[in-house]
C-alpha cells in the first residue's frame, strides 16, 4: 500500500513540476526549481546552483515573497518565508495540483504585471 502512495504521490509531484515550469516557461521568468522527491522550492534568479552564497545573491527575495503571499491570496498555503520549500503531501489529490496550478499562474501573473 505504502508503495502505491508513493507512486501517487511522485506522479503529482511530477504533475505540479511539469506545470510550474510551463508556466514560468510561459512567462519568460527567470525561476529556478529545486525539487528533492515530493519537496520543492521556486527559486527567482535564473539558475539553480545549490550554493548558499549564491543564493543570497541571486535570489530576487522580494519577488518571492509576493508570489508567496499572491498565492495565499489565491488559497493556497505556502509558509510565506523566502526560500523555504513546499511539498506535495500523501493527502493531495488531482484537483489540488490544478487549483495549485491555476494560483500560481494568477501569482505569476499578477507579481510580473506590477
């Protein structure tokens, strides 16, 4: 059973990731994705290095913290603090990932029109 919950649960995680690079892709952003498994962080600067000091100076912090808070906005929970990941949880379904999707377009959207 544990292992059928796990298939489930990557298949949304692949599900969410290849819909938030389609949207930044869409958008012409410069995000970043780090994902471990089910774990994930969007990162604003362009490139992943995985370097702590690179990070702190590449990483548009104020950028994300309003598609942090865009997305709370939008009814979807991310603890609004910079940087720090999210994940999709056994207790997600399909419908989770859209509405996940559809509010991050609307944050995207509206963070980039400003």
């Amino acid at each position: 059973k544990k292992r059928e919950l796990d298939r489930r649960r990557e298949g949304l995680s692949d599900w969410w990731l290849s819909g938030v690079k389609e949207i930044c892709g869409d958008r012409g952003s410069k995000c970043a994705i780090a994902r471990n498994g089910s774990a994930f962080c969007v990162y604003f600067s362009g490139h992943w290095s995985g370097d702590l000091h690179d990070l702190l100076e590449n990483v548009d912090f104020l950028l994300y913290m309003k598609y942090r808070r865009s997305l709370i906005l939008n009814g979807i929970y991310h603890i609004p603090v910079a940087c720090k990941q999210g994940s999709v949880s056994y207790a997600h379904t399909e419908n989770d990932i859209d509405l996940t999707l559809a509010a991050t377009r609307e944050a995207l959207k509206s963070i980039w029109h400003k």
